[in-house]
C-alpha cells in the first residue's frame, strides 16, 4: 500500500515539476521575443516522433522549415526548451569562433552505471578536450594508410559475397551494413566479425540493438535532471547491457591475446593500447606537439582555416604541455572508445552508401561516369588499388559529397552553452546549458544554398558551386573541434565499398524497392524503410 502511495507522490511530483519546467521555458522565449513553436504539453516538437510516422533527422528538417526565415528560433523537446541555429554567420560562432562555451553536446551518461557510456561523444569538459587531443593522432593520414590494408580486404569480400547474389535483388544497405560493421570489427576490435559471410552474426544483432528505440534511454534523454541515485536504482541506460557485456568482454579478451603475445596489427586497439602504455599524463611534448598539429590541421582543413587563431580552446591546446590532467587510458576506457567508434562508424558509413547506391541505380548516366573513373584510375596505376589511388578520383568525391549532403545520416548537429551567452548582434543573452541545434538537413536541402536541393545533383559540388555557397552550408560531419572525429576514415570505406561494388556490377532499381523514399521510424539514423533494394548484374 505504502510503495503506492508513494508512486503517486512521485508521479505527481514529476508531473508538477514538468509543468513548471515548461512554463518557464515558454516564457523564456516570449520574453526575450524569440520566435518559437508551441508545443504540446509535456511532448514538445520532437517527442512526436515515437509515436507519428516521422524519424528525428526529418523532424529537424521540418522545424528548420517551420521556423524559417529566422536567424534562430525556439522548440521543445519534451519540455527542454532548445535553440535552433539557422543561420551560417551564427553557426559559426557556435562550431568555431565562440568554440570555447560550445564544447559541450549535452548528453547526459552515468559512468558508473554504463561504463561504455565515457566516450568521445558524450564526454564533456576538460576530460572531452584532453581525449580528443590523444585520439586526433589514431586519425591521422598515415594511419589511414596502415588500416587501409585491412579496409581492402573487406572491399574484396564484399565483391566475393555479391558475386552469389547476381541477378537477384539484393539489399543493398543491409550488406553494406554487413560491411561496414566488418570494416570497423576489424580496425576497432582487431577481430573478424564474418557479418559479410553471415547476415545473422553476433556482431551484426549487437550493431542493430545500438540504434533501436529504448525507453529507458528516452527518458535519460528527457529528463536530465534524473538524480544519479535513480538512475542507478532504476538501472537507466542508453546502452543495452546485454551490448555493453559483449563489447567489454571483446575488448578485454583482445587487449589480453595482443599484450600476452606481443602482437600488432595497425588497427585502433593497437593505437589505444600505445595510449594505455604512454598514460595520457605521461604523454612526451613532442608526441603531444604531433597530435596538436594534426588537430590544428584537421580543424583547419575546411572551412574554419582562417579562424584557428581566434580559438582561445586551442590557444589552451596550444599553451598546455606534458602535465595533461587525464586518467589513464584503461580498459574501460578503450572499450568506450571502440564502443563509440563502432556505433557511430557502421551505421553512418552505410547509410550514405546505401542512398548513394540507389540514387546511382536510378541515374544510370552518373552510375557509368563514376565506374569508368573508377576503372581508369586503378587502370592507370601500376600498383593496382592503393591508398593514394583513392585520392585521385574526382568524380568519385563528388558523388559521395552528394549522397552526404541529400542524406546527412545524423540530421542535425547539438551543442550545449556552457555560460549565458550574448547572441552576437542582438541583445538576447540565452542561459548557461541552453541546448543549441544545427539543423544539418535542413541546411542541406535549401534552395538558398542547393540549385535542386531535392534532385541527387553532383555538379553541386563542382569547385565553381562550393566556391559560390555561404560557408558552414555543408555540414555532414559537423564542423570545428568537435566535428566527426572519424571524417577521413569514413570516407575510405565507403569510397572503398563503392568501388568494391561498382567495378564488377551494375546496379538498378528493384520494385521491391519503396519510391520515392520513406525513413524509418523508431529509428535515431536517417534509414530507408523496408531496405534499398537494387538488382545486381555481373558487368
Ligand atoms: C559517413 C559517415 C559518418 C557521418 C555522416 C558522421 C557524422 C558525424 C556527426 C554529424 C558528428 C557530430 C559532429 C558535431 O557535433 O559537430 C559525429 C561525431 C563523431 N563521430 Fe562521426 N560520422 C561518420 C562516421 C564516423 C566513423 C567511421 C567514426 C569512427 C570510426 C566516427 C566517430 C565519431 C565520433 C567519436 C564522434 C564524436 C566526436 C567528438 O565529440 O569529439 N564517425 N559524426
């Protein structure tokens, strides 16, 4: 009787403490004059999307369209107010130039009931900066060029696998899933997961369980204000457990057999297991001065390379030396970071080759040009596929550029301020912890910024056309310190699992296939519902 009170109590409780929260959260925005959405109570804008026919990528790219033409503009999630930046000048502050009160994203882990949870992604402050400056060097161009030996293997197997599947429909997005999730087996945990050879691997069950809709995890993302003892009471978590055992006790067996019998393999468990040996505060200055540089250089490789100066994050980076304070990279730590590399890289990468692939079976001109570049670059070069091979393929980029920009897989970009911020040229200071959005999708389907947003047009990304946009219009992998940390190694298995597919087959449109697409819902990924499904010819 007594637990039943006190459940009401609660209830109640929560329920009041909502009602307040979403009061005041309205009236942030009436006074301070921002255009806002109203929301449904206790839903929001966005709760709407586990119960309506819409997936979270589209549902920002519907309230960047609602909240046009403002420069930023208020909407709820649940009942946590949040920032809409739509404007490219503006998201420039956010993601570079006022960096230093945006490092944040605002996801809210428990360690110590999820350990998996302390990685890049979610990690905040201090001890996101210092990780990110360690792992920056696992990312480098050179050690591209030592996995991409591993990543080619992969290729060939792909092109083994489709050789059963000629003249048949195949789904295309699930075997590229299939190959991307034993690119990054290989390269994160050091171990053949055998995805491609069989649909139904262990590998593969744990992938799709990482992106299914969890409610616990939907309240965790809800309501941050959880204490910490009811989260541990209630076991709340964002990671399934039965995950989380698979992919800790993997990585523990495997730095075991690499530590016991001195082997290497150039993967990134080698590179985190040199970290673990190194301890981050140990770390030499001019190893540190390596990972700076290339940091420095990652960060200003795009668009942001005129503003590196005005970073003071990176001044800091730049000032600190030797005594890094950062605890030592244990296994725990390891498994996160694999964890993290495994989940965002496999979905991702297959998503924008799985659209990729449709759109180039419905444009069979395009699909011809992108073979016969393919097909001449490898010809032209004695030794055959290599890593520097992949750079010389124009056409290939812009493609890939396309399909990224039609279906940026995340959908938006989130940050949290970490100060009461002064938007600049207004006289609006929004509070400290203020989540902010860059609508990515929205963005990337304007007709300000894309000729034929809604069309897959390559020549969007001609260098005449990139030249003319507005910077920070073309951001599927965010953009500044805190962008996609795995860009350049995104980019090869997917130009890797492009030509794995293309050299050998043609591709067209199945009528098992849904036009024109719908995404799936429950699902936190932009994702083709019922599958990509292409007929496949041996060429
Ligand atoms: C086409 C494939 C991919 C896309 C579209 C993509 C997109 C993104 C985006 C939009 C972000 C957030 C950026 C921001 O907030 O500014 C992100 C972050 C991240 N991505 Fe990727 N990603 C891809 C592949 C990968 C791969 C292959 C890996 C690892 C092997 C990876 C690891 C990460 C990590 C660790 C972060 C968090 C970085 C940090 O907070 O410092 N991603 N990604």
């Amino acid at each position: 009787m007594d637990f039943f009170v006190n459940l009401i109590i609660l209830l109640i409780t929560l329920f009041v403490f909502l009602y307040w929260r979403f009061k005041k959260a309205h009236e942030f925005f009436d006074k301070n004059g921002i255009t806002y959405l109203k929301p449904t109570f206790l839903i929001g804008n966005i709760g709407q999307a586990f119960y309506t026919k819409k997936t979270i990528p589209v549902l920002h790219l519907e309230l960047y369209r609602k909240l046009a033409p403002n420069k930023f503009a208020g909407y709820f999630n649940f009942h946590t107010p949040i920032l809409m930046v739509r404007d490219p000048e503006l998201i420039k502050y956010v993601f570079i130039k006022d960096f230093d009160h945006f490092y944040d994203r605002g996801i809210n882990v428990n360690t110590d009931v999820e350990p998996l949870g302390n990685h890049l992604l979610a990690m905040k402050g201090e001890e996101w900066k210092n990780l990110r400056v360690k792992l920056t060097s696992t990312f480098t161009g050179g050690k591209m060029k030592m996995m991409f030996p591993l990543v080619k293997e992969c290729g060939d197997k792909l092109t083994k696998v489709l050789e059963t599947m000629v003249n048949g429909p195949v789904d295309v997005k699930d075997l590229l899933a299939r190959y991307t999730t034993d690119v990054i087996g290989t390269c994160a945990f050091g171990i053949e997961t055998h995805s491609l050879d069989n649909p139904d691997s262990e590998f593969r069950r744990m992938g799709n369980r990482i992106f299914e809709f969890r409610f616990k995890a939907l309240l965790l993302s809800t309501i941050p204000e959880i204490p910490k003892q009811l989260i541990k009471l209630f076991n709340l978590r964002f990671i399934d457990r039965e995950v989380e055992e698979f992919l800790m006790s993997i990585v523990e067996n495997t730095v075991k057999y690499r530590e016991d019998n001195k082997v290497s393999r150039n993967d990134f468990i080698d590179l985190l297991l040199s970290l673990k040996h190194q301890t981050m505060g140990k770390y030499q200055d001019h190893q540190e001065k390596e990972d700076l540089d290339h940091f420095l250089s990652q960060v200003g490789s795009n668009q942001s390379k005129k503003n590196i100066g005005k970073f003071s994050l990176l001044f800091h980076f730049q000032n600190s030396t030797s005594n890094i304070s950062i605890s030592d990279m244990t296994i725990d730590l390891m498994a996160a970071q694999c964890f993290i590399f495994f989940g965002a890289g496999f979905e991702t990468s297959s998503t924008a080759l799985g659209f990729l692939l449709l759109e180039l079976a419905l444009h069979q001109d395009i699909q011809d040009k992108v073979r016969e570049e393919i097909n001449t670059v490898i010809n032209n070069n004695p030794e055959g596929l290599t890593y520097e091979v992949l750079k010389e393929m124009p056409y290939v980029d812009m493609v890939i550029s396309e399909s990224l920009r039609k279906y940026p897989a995340t959908g938006f970009a989130q940050r949290q301020c970490t100060i009461d911020y002064k938007i600049p040229d207004t006289d609006i200071t929004i509070p400290k912890n203020m989540l902010v959005t860059i609508p990515i999708f929205g963005i990337h389907r304007d007709p300000q910024y894309y000729e034929r947003p809604e069309d897959f047009y390559p020549e969007h990304f001609t260098k005449e056309a990139i030249a003319k946009r507005p910077h920070y219009t073309y951001l599927p992998f965010g953009e500044g310190p805190r962008a996609c940390i795995g860009e350049r190694f995104a980019k090869m298995q997917v130009k890797m699992g492009l030509i794995s597919m293309l050299r050998d087959f043609s591709f067209d449109i199945s009528p098992k296939t849904t036009l024109p697409v719908q995404y799936q819902r429950h699902f936190i990924l932009l994702k083709a519902k019922g599958g990509i499904w292409l007929n496949c010819k041996k060429i």
